[in-house]
C-alpha cells in the first residue's frame, strides 16, 4: 500500500478525484493488451501538467513507489502493466492537437491523442500521417512513440520514429527537458531523442510531441490476390520489391485466418486458398495505375488464382477489411488469443511461415498467421484457453522455438510491440553482451533507482531496499509469465 503520506501528498498534488485507489480503478488498469500479464496497481493517477509529473516522481524517490506510464493500453508486449509496488500514471486524458504547422509541415500533439484522430485531422488539410498501426482507432501518440509502433503503410513510410521531430519529456528525476524541433536538420550532440523513442516508458514520460507530416497522396489503389500456396504468395513479394515498386501496404493473411475473418466479416473470400496478399499503392494518379498494373502482372506470373482491384474507396475500404479486422476475427475462435511479433528478412517470409506451421503442428496448437509480408513482419497467433495450463505450457514452448526460429534467419523478436515483459530473456539471446551493457548502463545513468516502469525491457534489478520487490521470487515469477506471449 501506499504510505498515509504519499497518498496525502498525491491528493493534494493532483485532487482526490485524480488518485484513483478503489479496486474496481485498480483492476482496471492491472492489464494491457498483453494476455496472462496482470498485476494491481497501488493507484492510478491523472496529472494535468507536466509540473505534476515532475512532482509525482520526485515524490516516488522519496516513498519508494515505482510508476508505470499509460496511454490506452493496447501494448502487445506488457509494457504498461504495472508490477508490484507501482503506481500507474496515465495521459490518456491529454488529448490536444496543439497546433498543426502547415509551413512547416508538423504537428504539436499531447500524448493522449488518438492516433486515427490525427490521422483525420490532417488528411482535411490535405496532409498525411503515415504510421498506421492496427490499434490506430484506440492507441495514442505517446504509446506509439514509447513502442516505436509500425503498421500496415511500414514498408513504403516506415515506423513511428520517422515521423518523430520533438520530444518534451520528463525524466525519471523529475527534470524535465525538451529535445528536437522544428528544423529539418539538426545533428547536434548526441541524438537523445531516438533513444528515448521505443524506450517503452522506462526512461521518461512524453508530454508533448512533434511530429512530421507529409503530402497526402493524390491517389490511392487497393487489390487483393488468392494463392494456393504461400510459397507461391511469398515469391510474389520478393518479386513486387525487385521490380522497385514499394507499396504502402504488402500484407498477408493465411489460410487460417481468411477463414476466420470470412466467417467474421462475410466479405466473399474464398477460404479454400492458401494465402491472401492485400497491396495497396499510392502516389501520383498516373504511377499508381502503372504500378497497379505491373503488380497484377506479377501476381498472374506467380500464379495467383484470382485477383481483385477495389473500384473506390468504399471498396477499397471493404478489401482493406479483410487485414484490418484479422486479429478480431481470429480473437473468436477460443477465449485466449496470444498475438506475436516476429520480423525476419523478407525473402525468408514464406520458410518462416513453413516453420511456424510446423511447429504448431508439432506442440498440437491452433495458429493463424498474417502480417506486414512486404518488411519480413510476422504476426504468428495461438488461439488457446488460458484455463488450459498444459495447453498454455505447449504454446510457451512452440513461442520459444519461433522466436529462436526468427534469429536463426537473422531476423529479430520484435518488430512493431516492443519487448516489455514478455521478450525480456529473448532480447539477451538476440543482442551482443556489450549492446545489453550499453543499454544497462543508460537505464542505469537516468534512473538510477529504478522508478520508471522496472523490469521492462531489460531484466528487473533489485533496489537494495524499500518496498519494490518485497519478494524478488514472487516478482520474477510474474515477469516470467510474459516470458512467451
């Protein structure tokens, strides 16, 4: 529990109706969208000001709390579940726009902001927010940044940090600094704003933030193509980016999840297929119907069995389904979905989708898979029942062998959630010692305590006293529960 004191303190700090400490408040801000990872927080807090951030984490200093940032919630890694002896801070109630700079072409955005909100607000002023994650109805700018958070468009457009000028942030001392800006060039000193972008909460917390903006594209084009074999699809890939066309988005679905999401969404895929490609191009009208017809050309050439072009945007939006909605369809099938983020070249798209099936197989577990097939971004998903712990236990296994599987093809354990709980013991199998001791070393420099979101990222380091962990068994054997998902 909170002292007497930090609690009195918080209250006056930020008002009693911004110290939430009921257990319904608490239960409900135990989770993300993580499954399996939950723990109460000892409170949650709703500043209003960065001072106010400051002040709650110059007190966490002083009472020994530690305090998890929260925008919505939706991580896939466990990045804002609180562990024990924290307090969850949110900024899911700063939801300004401050200013969009058509000048300059950026935007000032308080942390809360719904991403698709962005998204809309610029598009009428003719300009485009590219990053594009599938949360992007529910996720905020801030999640999006501390996750570093890619998306459909990451092929052509690229990830969060892309589009990331500024940061004002506040450190875990309690200092708050600004980095970045509006210029198109600046490389002086070292660039501290790329580290804290996709630093998970563990080195600051995101007041405000300045993002680019680019044209929005004239026009737009959307086709689905059906395969028999995922190979078939796979080479289909490869072949679009030897042809240097770069769509803004190159996604898939396997047989699995077409399945699913056809009896989801009824959209009149044939779920007999193998494989489902969604490619979309935009640009100049003139290069995007090139580029459409060059690509229906090479899904013909790699025998893809049919082939649909969307005629408008309605349309468009219909096939676009198709992806969007593969996560939820696939989330009906059995109580427990565990959804997974594994990134390999993209040349070895369709064997490490060979592997991931087999070693489904192999442990008797349901997967679908589909994803971002243009970057080498896999989403593998186990469709279990948590209350199923010898089931559970087979998809802990089949997860290890996939995510070594991934570093096997010189790929990565993540290429768009972040590593959070879950992939903490997976980030040391990936990465050389002397990266770890670099990265130890600079949680270590800028929180030296421990304060800021512990235990994510990288392994949880005991304080030499205070409250967190009262146990560092019971503490470890929680961490380790995200160890799969």
């Amino acid at each position: 529990m909170l002292s007497s004191r930090a609690l009195q303190q918080l209250s006056a700090l930020l008002g009693t109706e911004n110290v939430l400490t009921s257990e319904e408040d608490r239960i409900t801000h135990a989770y993300d969208g993580t499954p399996l990872l939950h723990q109460l927080p000892l409170a949650v807090l709703r500043p209003r000001s960065a001072e106010q951030i400051s002040a709650i984490l110059r007190l966490a200093h002083e009472e020994r709390f530690s305090v998890v940032p929260r925008g919505s919630g939706s991580g896939l890694s466990g990045g804002s579940v609180p562990v024990e002896g924290s307090i969850v801070l949110l900024t899911n109630h700063w939801t300004r726009i401050l200013e969009v700079d058509e000048r300059n072409l950026t935007a000032w955005v308080e942390p809360g902001v719904i991403t698709a909100k962005l998204q809309a607000e610029v598009e009428a002023r003719g300009l485009f927010y590219p990053p594009d994650p599938g949360s992007a109805a529910i996720s905020t700018i801030g999640g999006n940044v501390a996750e570093n958070a890619g998306g459909l468009r990451g092929l052509k457009y690229g990830v969060t940090k892309n589009y990331v000028l500024g940061i004002e942030v506040v450190l875990p001392s309690g200092e708050a600094m600004l980095l970045g800006g509006k210029s198109v060039k600046d490389v002086a000193g070292y660039n501290l704003k790329d580290v804290l972008i996709g630093s998970e909460g563990t080195l600051g917390v995101f007041t405000k933030i300045l993002l680019k903006l680019v044209p929005k594209p004239e026009a737009s084009r959307t086709m689905l193509a059906f395969f028999n074999s995922m190979s078939d699809a796979g080479e289909t890939v490869s072949a679009i980016i030897a042809a240097r066309i770069l769509p803004a988005a190159l996604e898939f679905l396997d047989q699995t999840t077409v399945r699913c999401v056809e009896e989801f969404a009824h959209l009149g895929l044939p779920t007999s297929i193998d494989a489902l490609l969604l490619i979309e191009v935009d640009g100049r009208p003139a290069v995007v119907e090139e580029d459409l017809a060059t690509i229906e050309a090479i899904c013909r050439r790699h025998r893809a069995i049919e082939i649909r072009v969307a005629r408008d945007a309605g349309e468009a939006a219909r096939l676009r389904s198709a992806r969007k909605v593969a996560f939820s369809a696939l989330a009906r099938i059995k109580p427990t979905t565990i959804l997974e983020d594994v990134t390999v070249p993209r040349s070895d798209v369709a064997p490490m989708l060979e592997r991931i099936q087999a070693i489904a197989r192999a442990h008797g577990l349901l997967f679908g898979n589909f994803g971002h097939a243009g970057d080498g971004n896999l989403h593998p998903t186990c469709l279990t029942d948590e209350r199923d712990k010898a089931e559970i236990h087979r998809a802990e296994a089949a997860f290890e062998e996939i995510f070594n599987e991934a570093i096997r093809f010189g790929g990565t354990i993540t290429g768009e959630h972040g590593t959070g709980l879950a992939k903490r013991k997976f980030l040391e199998r990936l990465t050389d010692p002397p990266a770890l001791g670099m990265m130890r070393a600079l949680k270590q420099v800028i929180d030296p305590d421990g304060v800021l979101n512990p235990g994510k990222v990288l392994t949880l380091k005991p304080r030499c006293e205070g409250p967190l962990p009262r146990d560092r068994q019971q503490v470890e054997r929680f961490l380790a529960l995200g160890a799969f998902t």
